[in-house]
C-alpha cells in the first residue's frame, strides 16, 4: 500500500513539473495608431433648423494590437475626444465619446452642438475645434491618432424651453409673499445665471402655489410645473393655455427653485 501511494504521488509531480514546462505567457509586442478620417474637409455648420441631419462622420483604422501569438482578438475600445485647438486635450472640460469595436462614429448636428456647449463655448461664435481617436485594449496599451482640426465651428443655443426674451424672471403666487400678482416685487425676481439658466430662494409653507412670469404687468409668457420636487417646465407663451401652478413643497423652509431652459426641467432643493 505505501509502494502504491508512493508512485501515485511521484506521478502527481511529475505531471505539475511538465505543466509548468509547457506554460507559455504572451506578451503585447506593439500596435499601430488608428488612422482619423473625416467626411469633412471643410468648416462645419452647425444649425437649430438641421439638427438631425449628419454633422460630421468619422472613421478610423484599426489599430491591430499585436502579441507573441498573433493578432489580437479581444474587443477594442474606441475614445472621440473634443477639444478646443491649442488645449491639446489637457482641456477639464474637452469631451469624450466611448465607441465599442466599431472602426467610425457619426455626429448629429444636435449632437456635437450638445458637445460643444458642455465645453462651455459660448453660442453664436465661431471656435476652432479638434478631434481624435484613442484607442485602448481593457483600458490599458491606449494609442492616440491624428489630430483633426475644424476652423470657425459656431454653436447655437438649444433651449428645450424658449426662455425669457426679457432676461428678466419674478415668482408670483399665494405661497409668495405678494400673492397672485402680474408685478411682483423686485424682492420675488430670480437670479439669472445666463440666458438658460434662472434661480431663486424663497421661504415656503406647505399648501400654496406659485408660478414665474417674465414681463411685468403681463400673465404671458407664464412658466409652471405639477411636481413640488421639481419637474418639467410648462409655459404659456401667449399661444396655449396656462400650464399648472407649481405646490409648495410639503415641509416647511427654505428653498431653491432653479429652471433650466435648456433641460427644459425644474428642481426645488431645500437650503
């Protein structure tokens, strides 16, 4: 019995020594950096009025990443990155698209104009922009191309909510100090941030309302909303019926309600 379990064990060596013998590791040895191309030679135009037609497509080559066996097969990852001519893409706020294994990318209008705007380009005025492609295999090995450059690329402003064309924005309604009133107070008039973007803290009870006008002495153009918590914009441009009045929150305090024109969404966030 020992003889026995003294060759079975002599055999269990010497099958993990020929095992680690004929272990063989791969190595990356190398790729090539994709190659950018564009379907655009010329400037980019970007219009409200063409927002779901094609921008710009974009196609690239692959990089074929190369290990000791062979070519490999593994998924590759593709990053679009967005950036302002000049930042080299060091810029905090360049932009990046991740495509999955496909060799091209194509942008809507409403698309890289969204793209340009979360670069914070102000609208309306031309900018010199630049694109390219990092590839990576598993996040790691990346390989950057070419760099595309686009002159004079001008952004427009995208409101999902037409904003105040008075710039101007009052809080109006019984859960407001005024009450209902088409000239509330200049203490009742929301900060504007920019001509997208409006806010203002209040006190509130629970059980009011309230709504936001933009030109004194007039009840059109009426912003409101159905949520206590925030929601979708409703307005009355002076075409439609009044969109509903918005209920104070259900706790007492205070409050900043903040519209958004260009999400078309409002939050209420206690203070």
């Amino acid at each position: 019995m020992k003889n026995r379990l003294l060759i079975l064990f002599s055999l269990s060596l010497l099958i993990l020594g020929s095992c680690k013998k004929d272990e063989k590791k791969d190595y990356y040895e190398g790729g090539t950096a994709p190659v950018l191309n564009s379907s655009v030679n010329g400037p980019i135009v970007l219009s409200s009025s063409s927002k779901n037609e094609e921008a710009v497509r974009l196609s690239w080559t692959n990089p074929n990443y190369l290990f000791t066996t062979g070519v490999s097969s593994q998924d590759v990852a593709y990053t679009i990155q967005i950036d302002t001519v000049g930042s080299n893409f060091t810029n905090p706020d360049k932009q990046e698209v991740t495509v999955s294994k496909e060799l091209g990318y194509t942008f809507t209008v409403a698309d890289l104009n969204k793209y340009l705007l979360k670069m914070k380009l102000a609208s309306d005025v031309p900018h010199d922009i630049q694109l390219r492609v990092v590839s990576n295999l598993n996040g790691a090995v990346p390989l950057s191309s070419n760099v595309l450059k686009f002159i004079g690329v001008v952004p427009y402003e995208d409101f999902a909510v037409k904003p105040p064309a008075t710039n101007e924005l009052y809080i109006t309604g019984d859960g407001t100090p005024s009450g209902w009133t088409n000239n509330p107070p200049s203490t009742q008039k929301a900060t504007r941030v920019d001509k997208g973007l409006y806010y203002i803290v209040m006190d509130f009870v629970p059980g009011f309302f309230y709504k936001f006008l933009s030109n004194p002495n007039q009840w059109q153009p009426q912003y409101g909303g159905n949520s206590a918590t925030g929601g979708n914009i409703g307005l009355n441009d002076g075409s439609t019926s009044d969109p509903d009045a918005i209920p104070t929150p259900a706790v007492a305090g205070t409050y900043k309600v903040t519209l958004n024109f260009r999400t078309g969404k409002y939050t209420v966030e206690k203070q």
